[in-house]
C-alpha cells in the first residue's frame, strides 16, 4: 500500500545533462502523516478549516512531468496488425504507408539548417573541451560518497544474511519435514544416553547461540527494512482510521436522511397521491368509454364495407378495412371478441380485389364494345377514376395488359362488324354461301371493297379517339397520385423540421403540468418524454378513428338514398379514393411504379395504333390473296395509296407514333402493282415496235399540248380533252423548244408511257426507287430492241419490210434523239423524289443517255457506210473519158440527191451537213484510190481536165441540196501530193 508520491525520489539533472535519481544518506526522518489522496472527500460538518483540509479529488496534488509516464516507447509505437516484423523500425511500428507518406512542410516554420547552428558551436566548442577535461579530472564528491555508502551498506547487509544458512531462506521450509529437522538440529552430535553430558550441554548451548545470532541477523536486517519504509507503513495506518472515520459520520448522515425522508412523505406526498390516483381512475374510465365506443364503430366495419361495395365504392371500403385492421393491431389487440374479425377483413380485401379487377375487365369490354359514333368518348369518367384509383391502392398493376386484351378483341370486332355491315347493302353476296370474311372480300368488286376500307379506316380513328380519350383519364389519375405522393413527402419534412425546431425553442410538453406528472406515474419506463410521446400517439389514432367513422356515416346514407342520381354516386366514390389516398399512402405504388405505368400507358396507345394497323394489313391482304390489287388500274392503285397514307398520316398525329405495318403491307403491294405495271408497259412497249413499220406519223394535238406541258414544268399526264368541232389537226411534226421531231407513232405512246411512270411517283412516293429501276429498264429495252429491228434488220421479219431504207434510219436516229431529251427532265424529276442516300440510283440515266448517243452514232455510221458501198461499186468502174460528166458521177450525184431527199426533212440541218461532210469526205477516199489506180494526176493534161469536169459536175450538185449551199467539200484533196 506504499504511495508513489511519497516514496518516489525526484530526478536531478547531473553533469553532462544525464538525470540521475537522488539518493539521501542521512538517516531516516519521520514526516507528517497525510491522508491517502483519491479517497472520498469528507462531509461537510461545518467546521470550515477541517473542509479546506480535506482531500479534493479536482485539485492537482503533482505537477505532472514526463518522468510520471508509465509506458515505454517500443509498447506505444508497437503496431500488432502487422503480420511480420519489419526491417525498418517506422514501418515495423507505425504501419507500411508510414514511409510513403509524404507531409507537406509548414509554411509557418523557416527551414532550420546545420548552417544556423554553427556560429553557435564554435562559440561553445572551446567552454565544452575544457567542461569535460574538468569532469574526468574532478568527480562530483556527493554523488561519490552517496554511491560508495550505499554501496557500503548493500554489501555489509549482504554479507550478513550470507551468514545464514539457504536452508532457512527456501520457500518450503517446515520443521514439520524429518530432514529439514535434523538439518537444522543435528542430533547426531548429541549422545544418544539418556544422560547428559557436558559436551552435549556445550553442543546445544553452541546451537542455540548459533541460532539466535541467526535469528538476530534476520530481525536486524528486517528493521533496517522496515525503517526505510516506515514512512508509507505509517501513512497507510493512518488513512485507514481516517476512512473509518468517515464511513461512521456516512453513516449518520444517511440515517437522518432517512428520517427526513420518510416525514416528507408522510406530510407532503401521501395526499396529492391519493388525488393523482383519483384522476388516474377518471382517466381510465375515459379511456374504457373510448374503447367502448371504438368497439362499437369496428363492430359496424362489416356492414358498412357491404354497402360501400354495393354502391361499387371500392376505394372507401379498402380504406375503412385497412383502418380498422390498424385499430385491430394497435388499439383492440388482445380483445377475444375480435379475435376473428382480423382473418375475416383480410378475406375480405382479397375479395374486394377480385371484384375491383372484375368489375374494370367488365368496364373496358363495355366501353370498348359499344357504338363508335353517337356515344361521348369516355363511358362513365367518374366510375373509371374510381376503379383506378382502387386498383393503384391494391397495386394491381397489371390493369394495363388487361385493358389492352380487350382492345384487341374489340379490333377484331369492329373489322367483323364493318364487313357485315357491307355485306348486308350487297344483294350479290350470299352469306349463307360464303361464309368467311376474307372470301366476302373478295367476292366484292374494288369499289365496294375500297368503300368498306375508307369505313374501317374511319372506325378504328374513332377507336383510338376513344382509347385515347381513356388513357388519358387514367394518365391523369396516377399523375394525381403521384403528386399527392410527393406533397406528403414534402409535409413529412416540413413537420419534421417543424417538430425538431419546436424543441429546440421549447423543451416543455405541450400536456398540463398536472396530465405530465400523470403520464410520468403510469408510465412504465424510465424518461418522461416516452411517456408524452405515448400519450400524443394515442390522441393520434383516436382522430384516425374519427375520420375512419365519419367516413362509414358519410356513406351510410349516400348508400341509402333512392334517388339514381348518376353522378352522385361517383363523385362520393372520387372523393372516397382522395380521402383513402391522403390517409394510406404508405399502400399506393412507389414513384418508380407509377412512371413505369405512365409509360406503359404510353406504350398501350401506341399498341392500340399497332393493332388498327395490323388489322387493316387483315383487311389488305384478304383482298390482295388471290392478286385482285395486283390487277388495279393505276388510278384505282393510286387512290388506294392515298387513303392508306391518309389513314397512317391520321394516326400517327392521333398516337404520336409511326406505325409502320400497314405502310409496309401497302409497299409490299406496291412492289407487285409495279412489277404489273412494269411488265404491263414493258409488253404493251415490245408489242408497239414489233409492229412498226418505222414511217413517219402524225403528232395528234393531244401529244404536242403533253410535250407543251413537259416544257412548262408539269411532269404528269394531263386530263384527257374531250373532242370538240375546235380540235387542232394532227401536226406533220413534233415542235420540243422549238425544234422539229419526225417520229414514229411508238415513241409518242412512249413519251405517255414514261409520265404515267412519273405520274405513279407522284402519287405514292414510296416506290420512286422501284420506278425509276423500272423505268431504266424500260428505256434500255427502247433503245435495245429499235436497235435489233433497224440497225439489225429485224424489222424484216417481224413486220415484213423489204428493206431498211435510209429514211428508216433517220426516222430512228431522230427518235432516239428525242427520248435523249427528255431523259435530263425525267431524271430532275426522280431526283426531287428520292431521299439523298437514294441519289445514287441516277446512275441509271447515265448509262442509257450513252448507250442511246452510241446507237444514234452508229445509225448516222451506217448511213455513211451506205453511201460508202455504192461510192466503192460506182468508181470502181470510173474511166476517164468523153463524153462528160461521165455517167458515173451522174450515178454518184443521183444518189446522193436521193440521200437528200430522204433525211433533210427527218433530220435537222446540222446533222444534216455534218453527214454529208462525213459522205463527202468517203467520196473523195474512193475517187483518189480510183485516180490512182488509173494514173491521172494533177498535171494539167487531158485527164487532168476531163477529171475536173466530173469533179465540178459532182460539186454543183451537191451543192445544189438544199441546207448544203455553203458546205465547203474541198475537192483538191483528191490529188496526190507531188513529191
């Protein structure tokens, strides 16, 4: 029990700034006692001196220094989470990162450097070589004196217990032990005899000294130790009897406490408490009468959940169910007369629920089954709203697939109903007979069947009118509840803050003093403020109550009044479903649910137009199975096309969304019509030049007015006239800006083939790629097959010519000219209906504007080659002799002035003289090798001469044509170059 504080030495600091302890040589002094520190302060007795005496346990008894710690620095720094020991001692002690840490110096220290400390050590270097040279030299003498005396006395107490034997120092030293017995006391050394000697006498006397100069030793080296530590001995002597000092005045003190106590509550307690007791009683029997009275509106919860069903209140009966269950749980639980009353509300939810999913299926059957036309778009709005919100507040969210399986079987419906319906107006079709739908549609004739799909189109608009209109209100109700979630959401935080700010302000309770002291008696626990929390819930749920009975007698007698009112009835059950919804909200959907259900309302418009669609391809392809669209008129095709986009472009406005089935099912049509109009043309165009006879024909006035509105910029067939007394003449030519077109009656029909190809883009756009992929083909059979019957003589067998005459090819060569025209407008025009990824298509147009300029190249070759043949066969006869001109270039000029006759008015002046340059220009090859091969030069000799006058003859009649009068034929090239 010795205390640190007083048998702890203080350090000094010694030379060379070592600490070394103090140590007192003189002998032991005694000091004053003083009472142990850190025991319980005294009572106060009134005696002020003996209360300042007393230990504080506040009061600082030493001043703490570093020499008070108790803890090494190897066990602070030693860090057991490491799995191995280190190598480094930071890492070892303070952790792996110590050594990748890096600290930032502070700015507020300079940076101290060796540099600054060396003014210093020279100054001091000198002072410290003498300092030490003093210290080896001259020990300090009481530090020596102190070390050699207590050194002293350690080995003089030490050689004194060394004089006793280790037998009496072991730790299991007993006397009790025979050999430790005559160890001790050798009796060995005594005469067995039974008498005694004197040298036994003197043995034992020698014994007994021994022993007690043993003994002496001992107790000598025991009071040297008690007398170094006599000081604490007697301090803790001392506090003991002070502290059982102060227990026997603690213990006084708590008796009078007691008895002080006691006469308090006999005088100031035992009274109010039996008032207190008294008001506890009244408010028990308070509560045992609300109890009652709750009894008895729960026992009511049946009968007034019937009658809300029966006036199809969902919302309100599921709200008054869920709150009498809450009441069940926390107010009545335990009451055995409502022991079932529990099991039988929950069977009852279950029941509702059936009901409310029944009742919505039966909603949307009616209201997607009845007349499209005369009755409003929403069927009972309020009913609807009300089967809503009882659906969200039981999360059956599943309404949405419901409702979206009765509008497909209401789309089929409407597609029967509207085939029955036209079937009834048509005398031809027996329904007895043909029974399915799909063959009455077929039986129909195209404008029937066109009138019918105008009427399905027209219906299933009005459908999705409604569906919309439907989906829109049941947008609105979740939207509403979706709301209502997130103001409550805010008024819970605004209340909390509220409520935290309250206490913040003002600590009290907001009960009466007196109902606080009551609530603290009969609380069980251990804080006031649980028992005023109690009490605040209970007044809580007893206003749930109310409302929930308020509730059950608003609609008590709604239910029982006669009167059908038709929108009172709805209007209490939208109300009903608010209500439910402010005071259940924890039953609604989350937020993430009610988004997903907006958008899958969304999602169910937008299958609502799918449907429409789909049915109408039904309806398409019915009537496309046995190829009757493919066989459609182009207008009839067209105005097909132009409803079905009408009805597409009407619903995607209607739906906000592109459906494309129909689209698709109509360009699949249209891929056939075209593959029919195409093959149609392609026929009717092959047919044409198989039977032509490759003569000019006259240009009807209805083909110049189609060519003059080409030129104005009207790409499409124009109304056909009906003929009048005024009608123009058919025209000799074709005028195209000005220019004249000989042509054959197959490309007059050819230039209508190619805007009725022009005008089908016009009116479905859609199949612009198609067409102009078609019409390239039918221009490349054009010009491949004209090709086949001129140049290839084809037109021989096929219509009988006797021969291809020049005028033939002219006539063709002037055609192709004029397809060649117009392939830049109709190409322009594709362009402006193709999307710009499509451009690449005109490529087409490229190839055969080349490939129609090769052929009009190669018919303008054999025209030349002609006059080649007969300019061979003619000079080849050529002599040089009277009379002149020789008949041989009167055959040449004959010839050529037939070649005249024949293309100058087929073909335009420059063609014209550019051929005959070409003609002229053989001549002259033919009659220099003619010349030649004779030997006639230009010597100017007879031949010479005779052979000028030919030439001159051939010259002037040349000459002579018309359109050739200033052709330059420069005949000097005929002549060889004289060398």
């Amino acid at each position: 029990m010795a205390s640190s504080h007083g048998s702890s030495p203080r350090p000094h600091r010694g030379r060379g700034g070592f600490f070394h302890k103090e140590q007192d040589l003189s002998p032991p002094r005694r000091r004053p006692v003083r009472s142990l520190p850190d025991v319980c302060p005294k009572e106060p007795t009134g005696d002020r001196r003996a209360l300042c005496d007393g230990p504080s346990v506040v009061a600082e008894h030493d001043r703490w220094t570093v020499f008070s710690s108790k803890v090494n620095l190897p066990a602070a720094l030693n860090d057991p989470r490491l799995a191995k020991r280190e190598s480094d001692f930071f890492t070892k002690t303070w952790g792996l990162d110590f050594a990748e840490t890096e600290v930032m110096p502070s700015f507020c220290l300079p940076n101290v450097t060796r540099e600054h400390f060396g003014p210093y050590l020279q100054e001091m270097a000198q002072k410290e070589r003498i300092h030490e040279r003093c210290k080896t030299i001259c020990p300090i003498k009481d530090d020596a004196d102190a070390s050699s005396s207590a050194a002293a006395n350690h080995d003089k107490s030490r050689a004194e217990l060394e004089q006793v034997p280790k037998i009496f120092m072991r730790p299991d030293f007993a006397l009790e032990d025979p050999t430790t017995f005559n160890s001790v006391l050798p009796w060995s050394h005594f005469n067995s005899a039974g008498g005694k000697s004197s040298r036994d006498v003197a043995s034992s006397r020698l014994l007994q000294e021994k022993l007690s100069h043993y003994l002496d030793v001992v107790e000598v080296s025991i009071a040297r130790q008690i007398s170094l530590r006599s000081e604490a001995f007697f301090h803790a002597m001392s506090s003991q009897h002070e502290l059982q000092d102060r227990l026997r005045e603690t213990q006084r003190a708590v008796a009078v406490l007691r008895d002080r106590t006691a006469h308090i509550d006999r005088v100031v307690c035992q009274g109010p408490l039996r008032a207190l007791r008294a008001s506890l009683t009244r408010n028990n029997c308070v509560k045992l009468h609300n109890k009652l009275k709750l009894m008895a509106a729960v026992h009511q919860t049946q009968p007034t959940v019937q009658l809300l069903l029966s006036t199809s209140e969902f919302v309100g009966a599921l709200e008054l169910i869920s709150t009498t269950k809450e009441v069940l749980q926390q107010e009545l639980q335990g009451i055995l007369s409502f022991r079932h009353l529990g099991s039988q509300l929950c069977e009852l939810e279950k029941l509702i629920d059936k009901m409310i999913v029944e009742d919505f299926t039966m909603y949307a059957r009616s209201d997607l089954s009845r007349s499209l036309r005369e009755e409003p778009l929403v069927l009972e709005k309020e009913r609807l709203e009300s089967l809503v919100f009882g659906l969200l507040r039981q999360k059956k969210l599943d309404f949405v697939d419901i409702y979206s399986d009765e509008m497909i079987v209401s789309a089929k419906a409407i597609v029967a109903q509207c085939v029955a319906d036209s079937v009834v107006n048509i005398e031809e079709i027996d329904t007895e007979v043909v029974t399915k739908l799909a063959d009455q549609m077929r039986v129909m004739t195209f404008p029937q069947w066109f009138e019918l799909l105008q009427n399905v189109f027209e219906c299933f608009l009005l459908f999705l009118k409604r569906i919309k209109a439907t989906v829109s209100v049941i947008s609105n109700v979740v939207l509403e509840v979706l709301a209502s979630n997130q103001r409550n959401r805010l008024q819970e935080v605004a209340a909390a803050a509220a409520a935290a700010a309250c206490s913040v302000q003002d600590s009290s309770p907001s009960l009466l003093q007196g109902e606080a002291e009551l609530a603290y008696l009969t609380h069980e626990g251990l804080f006031i403020s649980d028992a005023l929390n109690e009490a605040q819930q209970q007044q809580q749920q007893q206003q749930v109550l109310d409302q929930s009975i308020a509730v059950g007698t608003r609609v008590q007698p709604s239910a029982a009044d006669s009167d059908p009112s038709a929108d009172s009835a709805p209007s209490a059950a939208f109300e009903t479903s608010v209500s439910g919804f402010m005071s259940g909200e924890s039953t609604m959907p989350s937020d993430l649910e009610l988004h997903r259900i907006v958008n899958n309302l969304k999602e169910l418009l937008f299958s609502a137009s799918d449907i429409s669609h789909d049915r109408c391809v039904k309806v398409l392809t019915a009537r496309a199975k046995d190829g009757s669209l493919e066989r459609l008129t182009s207008a009839e095709f067209v105005a097909l096309s132009q409803a079905v986009e009408a009805f597409a472009r009407d619903t995607e406005e209607l739906c906000g969304r592109r459906s494309v089935s129909l689209r698709g099912a109509l360009q699949s049509q249209a891929n056939r019509f075209v593959h029919r109009f195409h093959e149609e043309r392609k026929t009717k165009l092959s047919l044409l030049l198989d039977n032509e006879r490759w003569k000019q024909a006259e240009v009807p006035a209805e083909f110049q007015d189609l060519v003059e509105s080409i030129a104005n910029g009207r790409i499409s067939l124009p109304e056909r006239k009906i003929p009048g007394p005024d009608e123009k003449k058919p025209a000799e030519f074709l005028l195209v800006n000005g220019q004249k077109y000989a042509v054959v009656g197959t490309v007059l029909l050819l230039i209508r083939i190619f805007l009725e190809y022009c005008q089908c883009v016009n009116d479905i756009p859609s199949i612009a790629t198609d067409m102009l992929t078609r019409l390239s083909d039918l221009l490349k059979h054009f010009n491949s097959r004209s090709c086949q019957l001129v140049l290839g003589a084809g037109a021989l067998q096929v219509v009988g010519l006797k021969t291809i005459t020049t005028k033939n090819l002219a006539l063709a060569s002037r055609c192709l000219q004029l397809v060649v025209h117009y392939i830049p407008v109709i190409r322009a025009h594709f362009e402006n209906k193709l999307q710009p990824k499509q451009f690449s298509a005109l490529r087409h147009f490229d190839h055969i504007t080349k490939d129609y300029n090769d052929h009009v190249a190669e018919i303008s070759a054999k025209l030349v080659a002609i006059m080649d043949s007969m300019f061979e066969k003619s000079l080849s006869k050529y002599e040089v002799k009277a009379p002149m001109p020789s008949g041989c270039f009167r055959h040449v000029c004959k010839q050529m002035t037939k070649m005249h006759e024949a293309i100058h008015e087929l073909l335009p002046e420059e063609q014209t003289q550019m051929l005959f340059l070409r003609i002229n220009a053989s001549f002259k090859m033919h009659l220099k090798r003619q010349l030649a091969r004779l030997g006639v030069v230009n010597d100017g000799g007879p031949q010479h001469g005779l052979v000028v006058v030919d030439v001159a003859f051939y010259t002037e009649n040349v000459q002579v044509l018309k359109s050739l009068e200033r052709l330059d034929l420069n005949m000097a090239e005929i002549w060889e170059q004289k060398r």
